[in-house]
C-alpha cells in the first residue's frame, strides 16, 4: 500500500476515503464513499494512522455485499461474527500513542469499537434495542450466539447418539430459537429465561405432551453441559426443572400388549401386494422371539441357522451389549424362516428400503404398518409394533419362565451381581423355555398357518439352511 493511499488532504488534515461499490450504493444508504478525519496533517503520522480506518471500511462494504438493503437479524449477527474475527486479528496492535505518551496508547481495535457503535446505533433504529445490544456484545467478543455453537455441539454426537436422537436436538434448538429469538446469546439463557421456557413447554400452546418436554428440556441440558466442558459458561440453567411425569396415583394403567382379537385381524387383514405378506411374517416372528423390528428387518440369511435342536435367530447388533443374542425359534414360525431363506439372496427380508436420520431397514415398514393397522380400525385395542415385545414378555410370564431367562431372549441387561456380573446364561435352556409359550388357540393356529402357501404349517420343507453349532452366548 503506498503511503497516498486511500488518504485525501482537506486544508492541514487528513483524512481516510474508501471507495463504495456502485452497486452497493443503495445497500449503504446513497452513500459513495466511507469518510473520516485522522486528525493530523503530518503524511507518515497518517499513513501510519489510516491501516485501522480503511480495515474497518472494508469490513462495512464486505457486509453490504451481503444484502442489498438494510440488514435483516441473520446478516446483522453474521456482521458482527465478523467484526469480532477482526478484532481478534489485530488484538494487541497500537495504532499510536496519543500525545506521543507511550503510557496512552490507541489500539487497532479502539478504533474498531468506534465503528461498531456506530454501526450499533444504526442498527438501534431498525431492529431495536435487543438486536443492537446483541450486536454489539457479539462484536466486541462478550457474547456468542447460541447458535453458531448448535453445530459443533451436534457434531461431536454423530458416532455416539443415533441419527435420529440427533434430529429430535435439532428440532429441539431450532424451536427454543424461533422462541428466544435467532440472536439469543449464551450469556443471556440464565435460570429465569429457561425456567419462562420450560412454563411454556407445558402449556396447551406448545402442542407437546409433559414427556415430549421433559425429552425438549433433557436435549437443552445436554447442550449446556457441553457449552459448560467448552468454557462458554459457568452453569447449566436447565437442571432441576421439575418437568416430570404426571402421578399415577389413581390412574388406570395404560395397556402395552396387543389383545389375541386385534391379532387375529392384523394377521388376517390385507395392504398392499408389497406388505402384506411382510407384516404377516414380521409379527408372527416377534411374538414368538420378542425381537425389535429393526433387529428381525436387519436379519441376514447368515443369522438364521438350523441347529441340533431347533432353528435359531442370531442378533449381532442392537441398542445395547445385552441385544447381542441368540434366540431360539419356536416351532410355529418355523415356516416362515424356510420360505424366506428359500428365496433370500442376502436378507431374509429382501427388497426393504432404508430409511429415516439412521437409514434402518425397518423405517418404511414401521410407518406402512402404523398405517395399516390405523386402517383395520382396531379402535383403543390398537398398539404399536414395538408393543409385542410387551405381548411376548406377558406371555412368557404366563408360562412362568422365569424373569432372568425373558431377559436373555429379549436381549435387556441382567443388573443383578449375581446374574449380570458371574454369569451370561451359557447354559440356560432357552429352547425349553421358549417352547412354553402359548397364546390363545386362534391366535396360536394363525401363526402356524403359512397364508401365502395355503396350508398348515407340517413337517418342515427341504431347504438347504445355514447350519452351525450353538455359538457360546455373548
């Protein structure tokens, strides 16, 4: 930069001018050019004086380029990120020393705060006191925006939450904003504002049961226990909020189980060519295995094997360690499992789209099934496919096998020292226990009964399966 540029002497005094775009003419107000007087007429005192002047013009024409009139919030707070950035450049630097004492002297960056009030003030006129007050706090580097950190927070989950967790805390953030407004500052979410918030979780406007806000205020607590582990605050204002489940004293217990007459339709009712079929096997297999959808959806032909005793179902990944199982197949599914390998290529159920945050094999079923079974107008006797997990565990506890055994078939974690620490069920008899169970005749029958074949389930057809010994259970 030569020691003329950007400088124009009025009588004694120079001053700094940069040139404005034309077509940002508009965007800065009719103005052509940034002025401002260095108040010295000395051209080495000036030339010295003028690097933080033009810097902080540059930095006014670079977020007019961003909008072609006055700043809307989002480019107001994206104009303030950047003043920030820049201050933190030339942090330190002097500008000069005023009287020529070494004892006073003016920074770069007391030049920039000038232009930040300025620019604050304006900004007072067209957005209010809020926004302007956020402004400069940003600017000046004593407040952050809440959500130029959402990123890095949802950033460091992927790998250790679900995708589908991870888009619940998107929604989540995406609705406290839209509540607190886009330039909420960190700083500004103390105990009061985020207890106004959760006052407003629980009001009928929100449309959200207590659960969902209590899963709203869990999401909001996470991020600040990350913001805490980042240094950007001290507390977490969303602890001990009191958003709990309502008592249940006097209340009539919900049921979680399909009842034997909804069954009964489900397995006899038709969708569509691409789904009936799949609904029919996919039920009848978990009523007698208790398994997820998603665990029986992501079964490869290499994990049912027939063995000594018996067909078995091999879980290799789930939602926790205990998940990774062995399930023995009770006798009345059978014919499912040996249709499907007939014409299994790699699943046993083929042709499923992943889908969904996590791209489950078992996302577009769930939400086909939900509106199938909406369609049969099952009325309060309809449940969701998860619920015959709970039909399973009910009707083992009726053939009283004992709690510890369901555990190891539905894949949930024995927590006692005994069972949970010494021993992982090796030698369990889990053929036997399963062979226990029994649901009422006609349901029972349905099962059995192959629909797509037309016949009884009878002796097992010839079908080359995927043999193996009994593993050692995980």
């Amino acid at each position: 930069m030569a020691p003329t540029d950007y400088l124009k002497l009025r009588g004694r005094t120079y001053y700094v001018r940069v040139q404005i775009p034309p077509h940002l003419w508009k965007a800065a107000g009719g103005k052509r050019e940034y002025v401002r007087t260095l108040k010295t007429g000395d051209l080495t005192d000036a030339n010295r004086r003028k690097h933080a002047v033009v810097a902080a013009f540059k930095q006014r024409i670079t977020g007019l380029t961003k909008q072609q009139q006055p700043s809307g919030l989002s480019e107001l707070y994206d104009k303030a990120l950047a003043w920030r950035d820049a201050m933190d450049r030339h942090k330190g630097e002097v500008l000069l020393y005023q009287g020529g004492d070494e004892d006073h002297p003016y920074y770069v960056t007391d030049e920039f705060i000038s232009e930040i009030s300025d620019e604050a003030k304006e900004f007072l006129e067209d957005h209010g006191e809020k926004a302007a007050t956020a402004f400069y706090k940003i600017a000046k580097g004593e407040g952050t925006l809440l959500r130029t950190q959402i990123d890095g927070w949802i950033g460091e989950q992927a790998g250790v939450v679900t995708g589908q967790t991870i888009s619940l805390h998107r929604a989540v953030l995406t609705a406290f904003l839209k509540w607190a407004g886009e330039g909420t500052l960190i700083e500004d979410v103390h105990r009061k504002k985020a207890g106004e918030y959760v006052s407003h979780l629980l009001t009928k406007a929100s449309g959200l049961s207590r659960r969902t806000a209590g899963r709203y205020v869990s999401s909001l607590s996470s991020l600040w226990k990350w913001l805490q582990g980042r240094g950007f605050t001290e507390d977490n204002p969303w602890l001990g909020q009191g958003v709990s489940k309502r008592s249940g004293r006097g209340v009539t217990t919900e049921r979680n189980q399909w009842t034997s007459d909804a069954l009964v339709k489900v397995l006899t009712g038709s969708y569509t060519p691409r789904y009936t079929e799949i609904f029919r096997d996919l039920v009848k297999l978990a009523l007698v295995t208790g398994a997820r959808l998603d665990e029986l959806c992501s079964l490869k032909v290499g994990d049912v094997q027939q063995r000594e005793d018996g067909w078995w179902l091999i879980i290799r990944e789930g939602k926790s360690k205990a998940a990774v199982r062995d399930i023995p197949l009770h006798d009345s599914a059978v014919h499912v499992v040996t249709r499907r390998l007939a014409r299994a290529k790699a699943y046993l159920f083929e042709g499923l789209l992943p889908g969904g945050p996590d791209k489950k094999r078992s996302w577009h079923v769930s939400k086909a099934f939900g509106r199938y079974t909406a369609k049969l107008e099952l009325g309060e006797q309809r449940q969701v496919f998860h619920a015959l997990r709970n039909t399973f565990i009910e009707g083992m506890e009726g053939a009283e096998v004992l709690e510890s055994t369901i555990k190891l078939i539905v894949g949930h974690a024995r927590q006692s020292m005994t069972y949970g620490r010494y021993s992982k069920g090796q030698h369990v008899p889990l053929r036997a226990a399963i062979n226990k169970l029994n649901y009422s005749s006609a349901l029972m029958e349905l099962i059995r009964t192959d629909l797509t074949n037309r016949k009884s389930n009878g002796p097992r057809q010839a079908v080359t399966p995927t043999t193996a010994k009994r593993r050692p259970r995980k």
